[in-house]
C-alpha cells in the first residue's frame, strides 16, 4: 500500500476508535452539560464524514477543527452562565451610554438605541439584517478562502480568532452586561434566564415572512454578554488580515461589511455604542497579542507546524 495514502486516508482501527471515542465523548458530556440537541448529531457525522471521506476532505476538517472547538465552548457557556459570577450591568451600562452619546431631542435624551427605536425604515432594516447575516459567514468564508491559498495564513487567522473570542468570553464573566433590548422590554430590573430576543432585526424577519433572526437567537448561549460586542470584533480581524496579506481588492468590501455591522448592531438595539468600541478594543489588543506574544511561543508555534504537516 501507498504511504503517503495511507497517512492522508485513515483506515487503521486506531482512528475509528479515536473518532468514536471523541465523538461519543462529546455527545455524552453535552447531554449532561445543555441537555440533547439533534445539531449535535449533524455536527458529528459531518465531522466523521469528512475526516474518513478522503485526503482533501480530512485536511479540510482538521484545519477548521479550530472553529469547531470554539463553537463547542461558547455553545457550553450556557450551563454557566455568566451571572453566577458577577452581577449584571443593566442600569450603570444604560446611563453611561447616555452620558457619552446621548442624542437631544425634545428636551430629553435618548440613547442612540431609543433614538433608532422610534427612528426606523424598511430599508435600513433590510441593510441592518443583511449586514448583521454576515457576522459568521464571512470570516468563515475567508477562512476557506486562506485555507486553499496560505495554509500558514489560514491557520495565524483561525487560531487569531479563537483567542479573540477567548478574550471576550473572559471579559463576559468579569462584566456582565445587559444589551439595549433588555432594557426596553424589562427595565433595569435583573431576571435570571431571559431568553433571547431578535430586537430590531425582528423587522427583516417580517419584511421577508421569514424567522431567520427568530431562530438564531432562540439559540443563544447568554444574552447577558453584550460587552464586548464580538459581532464588532470578527470584521476586524478579517479586515486586517486581508490587509495583512495584500488582499487589497477584497478590503473595500470587508470594510464595508465592517461599518455596516457595527451599524446594525447599534441601529437593532443589540448593543451599546460602548459595546460596539469594547469589541474593537477586544480584537485590536487580542491582535497584537497573538502577532507580538503568542506567535512567539514555541508552544504554539509547535501546534501550527503540527497542524501544517497534517494538512500538507
């Protein structure tokens, strides 16, 4: 038999039964975590599927293993959930976004968020719905974009990313926060367990006749993680890595999904200006922490070689 076959193509008992032990590992220790979900049956045989179909295809799911792993962890976050650390920031949050960027209008004051409340078109709402739809897709996007173009590009992006979101899972525990939503549906009074909420973006949902939004956000793991907005953070990171790696042709357009995304986030209630800034604070730091620190670990270093060669 071919070698280098036989090392791109598993079908040694050894990686069926890693591959079951972990698939099997998971799917017990989400049941006792967040209960059964038939998406983590898709996400499994999807995973099985691809890493046994063929050489390319095995390649193609170890490298993006790294956003699986990140999926899994902020799908866990909801069996611990951020507001049995420390108290949520509902009314402080409301008054500092006023403070800063309060909007005068008939003698009072509204935050930019009251403001697009009483202040909305369909138009911007279908622009405010397809910007905030691009929130994952792109950076996946240009995930795969690198993975068949720079594999040491693709892989310093994907592990950037991670850390980021590590970053801001990190400071969702320090700093609990209430999005603009909650405030208009429940005041500044603190109630455990609240389920998610579309907010504005339940504007694009009806325009269509669709519940694209409605069910995205069914799903939420803690709607008590407004600050830092990561919505805001994942176009930074695409932004500067295109520009990282002289994509230029391409920057105009994530630039524009950037702006756009930080648009909506303000314009559907989701978030705060000031979460809206703690996100770009979050990604830009989180930046120059893996480029400056991290990519200097040998650790780390070690695991991209690694992985390089797996998916060479």
């Amino acid at each position: 038999m071919d070698n280098t076959y036989s090392n791109t193509t598993p079908k040694s008992a050894r990686s069926w039964a890693i591959m079951l032990l972990l698939s099997l590992g998971y799917l017990v220790l989400s049941y006792l975590l967040i209960g059964f979900k038939p998406e983590q049956l898709f996400l499994i045989g999807l995973v099985n599927v691809l890493y046994f179909a063929s050489a390319p295809t095995r390649k193609f799911i170890i490298g993006f293993s790294i956003f699986i792993v990140y999926w899994i962890i902020f799908d866990y976050m909801k069996a611990f959930p951020n507001y049995w650390v420390n108290p949520v920031h509902i009314e402080s949050l409301y008054n500092l976004e006023k403070q800063l960027f309060g909007i005068h209008t008939n003698g009072t004051v509204l935050t930019p968020n009251e403001f697009f409340l009483q202040h909305h078109y369909p138009a911007t709402d279908v622009l405010a719905g397809i910007f905030y739809l691009c929130w994952i897709p792109v950076p996946l996007m240009f995930a795969g974009y690198l993975f068949y173009t720079n594999r040491k590009a693709f892989l310093h992006f994907s592990l950037a990313f991670v850390f980021i979101n590590l970053i801001g899972f990190v400071i969702y525990y320090i700093y609990p926060a209430a999005p603009p939503w909650y405030v208009q549906e429940y005041g500044f009074t603190f109630h455990a367990a609240t389920p998610g909420n579309t907010a504005g973006l339940a504007r694009f949902d009806q325009f269509f006749g669709v519940q694209i939004f409605h069910g995205l956000y069914a799903k939420s793991s803690n709607v008590f993680a407004a600050m830092p907005s990561l919505h805001s953070a994942y176009p930074v990171i695409v932004l500067y890595y295109a520009l990282k790696h002289k994509l230029y042709k391409a920057v105009p357009f994530f630039a524009l999904v950037m702006v756009g995304i930080w648009s909506a986030a303000v314009y559907t209630s989701h978030h705060y200006v000031c979460d809206v800034l703690s996100g770009i604070t979050c990604a830009v730091l989180g930046l120059i922490l893996f480029e400056k620190v991290l990519l200097k670990n040998k650790a780390i270093t070690s695991l991209i070689n690694r992985m390089l060669k797996m998916m060479a």
